[in-house]
C-alpha cells in the first residue's frame, strides 16, 4: 500500500512537467511526501573502510534518533557505527520525550573484513509534524565493493552518465520518459483508494451509559487496525478500566514490535465508580490505529456528551419519608460498616483502646458494680462514636481524613502523657477524679451512676482520633463509601457504624470486668497496677509512630524496668499463689533481656521491637537488606506537575509507575520502608518494571499533597497506585495496608504491563 501511495503522489509531482500549467510548487502543503522524497537518502565511501549514511529531510519532516539501523547481509563483513551527531528532543506523540533529526544528518560507519561485494541495509523512520503521519520504516539495500581497504559502490550502484547526449536529445528522452513514466503511474495509482480519514477508519457508534455501567462499539474499517492497549475510557476525567470481551490478535508491529491490536469491529464496556455523576457527563475516549503495512495515525482524543441515569445504588434509596419499603442498600453498607468495627476492634489501630478502658473501670475500685462498669464502657464508646461520625461528615463533605490532623508531636504527645499520668494513679501516687463540686451536681442530675462520665467520654473521643488513626484497608473501605458518595449524611451514618461495631466488645469487656473483678482485697491492688504497667505500654506504642523519638531506648528502659519488678515478687513455697508467681518471674527475666537487647539496637539506630538487633551484628557481613540500606527506591514527588514529567519518562522507556503514598505518622508506612522496600528481589523488580514514585502526605495542610490524593482519590496513607506505560489506573491492583517483601513481590508479578 505504501508503495501505491508513493506512485500517486509521484504522478502528481510529474504532472506539471508535462502540462507546463501548473508550478510545482503549487501543491497543497499538507499533502504528504513520496517516503524518498520525505527522507532523501544517500550512501557515500570517503576514506579507508569508512562509508557515510546521510539523509536529507524535507521541511516540516523528521527522524527518529533510536529507529536508526545498519547491519552487513553478508558473512565475513563486519561494521561499525561511528557516534551519532547530537539531534533535538521533541515530545513525540508515538514515544513521547525522544531525540530526532530535522533538515538532514550523517552518520559514518567503519567496514571491515573479506574482499568483494557486499549488501549494507540501512534502516530509519520517520514522520510529517503538520499532517501527524508517520511512515512505516524504511529500508535501503545498497550493494559495495570491498577491494583491500577501499570500500566503493557496486557497478549496479553507478548513476548512467548522460553527458555524451547532446542537450535537445536529452530534453526529448526526458519527457519522452516522463509521459510513459506518467501513464504508468496513472494506471497503477488513481484505481486505488486513498488512505481514510481517522474519524472514517475508526467509528465510535452506540456509545451509552446506564445505572452501572459505560458501553459502545468501535467500527473498524479492513485495512486497518487499533491498538489494544491504547484504548482508554475516562468519565469526568476519571480514568476507568475498559474491559474488551473479543480476543486481540498478535500483530508484529513496525513501531511497537508485538502488540495485540483489533482488525475488525468489537465491543467494550467500564464499570462506573461508586460515586459516579449524574445527569450529563463528559466521556473522553483515547485509541489510535494504523493503516495496514503504511501509515500510523497519531492518538485520538474524542469527548462525548451523554446522559447518565442515577446509579443502581442511589436508585434503592427511598424519595421520602413516607416509602414504606426498607432500604436494602443503605442496611448493606451499615451491616458491614458494623462487622468491619468488630473486626477493627481486634488490630493494633484499635487494640489499644481495651487496656485504656480496663484501667478505667478497674480504677473504680471496689465500689465498681455491673451498670456503673457498662455506663462507663458506654460513655466511652460514645466519644468515639461520635469522633468516627465527624470524620464521615468530613470524608463526605470534602474527602479528607480528620485524624490525620492529629498526627503530630502535640497530639500524640499530650495523649501519651495523659495515659502516663493515669498509669501513675493506677500506683497509688494520687487519685484522678473530677472537682467534688461538680461531680456532686452531675451525680444529682443524672442519678449518682455518672462517676467520671465525662472525663471517659473526652477521653474515647480523643483516643479514637489518635490510636484508630492509622489507615487499614478495613477503614479505607469503609471510608471510601463517604468520600466516594460525597454525601455528608451517608459518611455520618456509615462510620458511626463502624464505631459502634468497635465499641460493642469493649463494652462487653466493661460489664464483664464489672463482673470479674474483685471487690476489695490485694488482688485488687494487684490488678490496678498491672493495668497501668499496660497504659504505660500504650503511651510507648503512640509515640513509637513519631521518628523524632528513638523509641529502642525507651522501650528498652520499660521492659528493663518491669522486668526487675516481676523478678523481685516474693513467692513462699505452699502458698496458693506460689506457681502463679513463679511464672511472673520467669517472664520478668525474658522481658529484662528482651529490654537489654532493645537497648542495644536502639544505640544502633534499629526502630523495630521485634527485631532490635540488626542480623549483621551475629552474621559478621551485611544482610540483604542492609546492602541496600542507604539507597531509597522511591523518587519524591511534591507536585503534579513532576508527575506528569515521570509519566511521559515512562511512557519512553516502556515501564510501568507506581506510587506509594507515605507518611511519618503511619506506622504501616515505616514497617514497609523497613522491611519490604529494602528487599533486595523486590528493589530489583521496581527497579526493572517500573519508575517508583512516592508522595509524602505528612502535613494535611500541604495543598500539593492533597492535589495528589484527589488525583488517583486516595484517601490515606499507606497506599499503593499502579499504572501502565501510557499512565492508566491498573485498578485491580491497587492497595492499601501493608504487604511484606514475599507479598509485594508476588504482587508486582502478576502485574503484565
């Protein structure tokens, strides 16, 4: 096909000459070029085993740098190419950010080896930038003579001389030429089409959006053919994954080597996100195709205007008051709402919270009974209801997480001394409780079974915003139906039924410690005290997500002095509690060499509890991990502009992106910058898939960073976002939580980019 349209064109050219009428110079600019006349090409020997490649190039044309290529069809040849001259870089729209030449360049190559004839091939391509058509690669056979040193060009090579013919000779012969020239041209090139318009090669038809899901067609004319994995569905500039139920073909194609591509008509859909608008909405397609064995067209953006119906969802929410049928999706997602608190209640964002209410109650003292241990557990389960239902109003509103803001020093350190300050009247030193005089009136107005009702009530408000701050993926989800409903009303309803799943088991923790404790005695004490050993404890955990503090050394120094305690108990030999007593002090010897060890790696540097000496220490060498230990795989990013920069790279360089969002405040951040980021198999699978990007959403006031969270709508840290080499959502991959190096690299393999 390419050569037909090379004829045409070149019929075109030679018509003025033999009409006389009109200029060569007179056609229409944006009409494309024979490829020989595009890309003049010539071969020249100019020294000892050296030849020179040059191309001349039309205005208004290019070359690519990297589709350059020669080799020696024949053996006992060998060749070299000397470096090539310096072009200018262009943003392509193929390759993106590549090199190319304009005007004309030369490259000289060195041959060597046997006497005689041999065949270079020389390859290039190249494109027109006003039209946006780019020709297939173009191939040049050009035969050479080796005869010692000297290199020249084959007899079959030689231009026929014309100059014995006199001028009027010349002159007929020439246009005698022409006209044969012409007809044959003529015959061979006007009985055949020309090369369709994009818009008539690739037609969108029956595309439509309905309560679930977006759909339509592409017509694909013959000849011609779409590539696969250009394919792309945005609604209102929400990148969404298309799904094609028609099998691709394997096509080895000039410009991307082997591709899939669809040659005739085909159906695709995309699921609409929850969340989705309503009502009239923007539909952007992106494909791009080539004509058959020719041309390639440039990539297509196309928007459309469509009418998008409520989602399947929405459509089960009652209009009024007054529908007398249940809501099944709005109990749905309050059920699981409800289920994933209880779950939550048992992981380290939310196990905290049961020390801190046990020490509560047990702080009572014999005057505790059932109902007054339940109201308290009750109180504080409130507070954190009603810190989870601001968070769902927010989320819903504006899709921001409110605990993030309390993931600072202040915060988390004004916490923490609280929960040291009640440990320390846990030992006796002083009893906190609220002014008599208020308390009297409180009792008065409510019956006498308040107690310190509302200081428990601030208290599990405050602890929900600090302690369950840290993002799991069972939050995220749950979370995510406010910020992706953007309904206020639904993230307040949602969330409070996660609190209330969490607080279900520690209320029933307060009724049964109601029950269970003693009333009065030693054993009281006993218990008083060992709660506050455990809110100590927790006060550590919080500031452990703080990297200013070296926490090694202070849990070192806690489990040092609590372990000395448990080995000092008296024990009698007889007495009931003599076994009991025994064990305590056998693990009061573990916990003192426990804190001896965290001591030591605290000195070192080390962060992690349950690994505080570094392996190197005993193996004499480094580890794989600590090979690695000062280089960071991730590249920071603080702008969206920067991130468009790394996804034109990618799209060059043919490799994936992934970007991790990051925090200092996120434990499960740290664990994987420690542990999985560090793994030598994984380092080397990002390292050769992918460009690793990583944002820090630290500060919740950093404008840029929440720009970058509305943009792949990420709702908190830790979270993993993967795309392909021509930046499309790879949404079946996406995470949040954290995945350990065996995990992640399994992980990263079933991604196929």
């Amino acid at each position: 096909m390419l050569d037909k349209l090379r004829h045409f064109y070149l019929a075109l050219l030679l018509l003025p000459l033999l009409s006389g009428v009109v200029s060569a110079q007179g056609l229409d600019d944006s009409e494309l070029l024979p490829e020989d006349e595009a890309f003049q090409f010539e071969l020249m020997p100019v020294g000892p085993s050296t030849i020179r490649a040059s191309w001349t190039i039309a205005e208004n044309y290019y070359m690519y740098r990297d589709k350059l290529k020669f080799a020696v069809e024949d053996a006992g040849y060998s060749f070299k190419t000397q470096q090539y001259p310096q072009g200018i870089t262009k943003d392509d729209p193929l390759f993106g950010i590549t090199e190319v030449y304009e005007d004309g360049f030369s490259v000289l190559i060195d041959v060597t080896g046997n006497e005689g004839e041999f065949t270079l091939i020389s390859e290039g391509q190249g494109c027109n930038e006003p039209v946006g058509v780019c020709y297939a690669p173009i191939i040049h056979n050009n035969r050479l003579i080796r005869t010692g040193q000297i290199i020249r060009l084959s007899a079959s090579e030689a231009i026929p001389d014309t100059t014995a013919s006199s001028p009027d000779a010349q002159t007929q012969q020439t246009e005698a030429g022409n006209v044969n020239l012409l007809r044959d041209l003529l015959a061979k090139s006007f009985s055949q089409p020309e090369f369709l318009k994009v818009d008539d090669a690739f037609k969108v038809e029956n595309l439509s959006i309905d309560a679930q899901t977006l759909s339509g067609n592409f017509v694909v004319e013959p000849g011609y053919y779409l590539y696969r994995d250009k394919i792309g569905v945005m609604l209102s500039d929400k990148p969404l994954a298309v799904s094609i139920p028609q099998a691709p073909e394997k096509y080895e194609d000039p410009t991307f080597g082997s591709t899939d591509v669809h040659r005739t008509d085909f159906f695709f859909s995309a699921n609409r996100p929850i969340g989705s608008p309503e009502g009239e909405v923007l539909v952007t397609l992106t494909y791009q195709g080539c004509a058959e064995g020719a041309i390639c067209y440039p990539p297509v953006t196309r928007e459309f205007s469509l009418i998008a119906p409520a989602m399947a969802a929405d459509t089960a929410l009652p209009t009024s008051t007054e529908d007398s049928t249940e809501d099944y999706s709005l109990i749905a997602i309050l059920s699981g709402a409800f289920i994933a608190g209880i779950l939550l209640t048992f992981t380290p964002c939310v196990l905290p919270m049961i020390p801190i209410l046990s020490s509560v109650i047990a702080g009572q003292g014999e005057k505790i009974t059932r109902l007054r241990a339940g109201t308290l557990s009750l109180s504080y389960v409130l507070g954190t209801m009603v810190t989870y239902t601001a968070m769902g109003i927010l989320a819903g509103a504006t899709g921001s997480q409110l605990q993030a803001y309390f993931q600072n020093i202040w915060a988390i350190g004004i916490l923490s001394g609280l929960l040291v300050l009640m440990a320390l009247s846990m030992f006796g030193l002083y009893e906190l409780q609220i002014p008599s005089g208020l308390q009297s009136r409180i009792q008065k107005k409510s019956g006498g079974l308040t107690g310190s009702i509302p200081l428990v009530f601030l208290l599990g408000l405050v602890s929900a915003l600090i302690i369950g701050a840290c993002v799991s993926p069972i939050l995220i989800s749950v979370l995510g139906i406010a910020v992706a409903s953007g309904d206020p009303v639904l993230g307040a309803q949602t969330m409070a039924a996660l609190a209330l799943g969490m607080g279900l088991p520690l209320i029933a923790i307060g009724l049964g410690a109601g029950y269970l404790l003693p009333k009065a005695g030693i054993w009281m004490e006993s218990i008083k005290s060992l709660f506050g050993i455990l809110l100590i404890a927790v006060a550590i955990y919080l500031l452990q997500t703080l990297p200013q503090i070296p926490i090694l050394l202070v849990w070192g120094t806690y489990l040092i002095i609590v372990g000395y305690a448990l080995m000092q108990m008296h024990s009698e030999t007889g007495t009931v509690g003599y076994q009991f007593k025994i064990i305590l002090k056998g693990l009061g010897a573990v916990l003192l060499v426990w804190g001896i060890c965290a001591l030591i790696g605290g000195f070192m540097g080390q962060r992690d509890l349950l690994r505080p000496i570094p392996e190197s220490l005993f193996t004499g060498g480094p580890n794989n991990a600590s090979e690695i230990s000062d280089a960071h795989l991730f590249d920071r990013i603080a702008k969206e502009s920067e991130l468009e920069q790394y996804l034109m790279q990618a799209a060059s360089s043919g490799r994936g992106v992934i970007v991790d969002y990051y925090a200092d405040w996120c434990v499960d951040c740290l664990r994987m910058e420690e542990s999985t980021f560090k793994d030598s198999l994984v380092v080397a699978e990002v390292e050769n898939r992918f460009i690793a990007l990583q944002v820090d959403v630290t500060n919740p006031k950093d404008n840029n960073a929440n720009a970058l969270k509305k943009r792949f709508n990420v709702f908190g840290p830790p979270a993993m976002i993967f795309l392909d080499q021509q930046g499309m959502v790879l949404s079946d991959f996406n995470f949040y939580g954290y995945k350990n190096p065996q995990d992640f690299l399994e992980h990263l393999k079933r991604i196929n980019l």
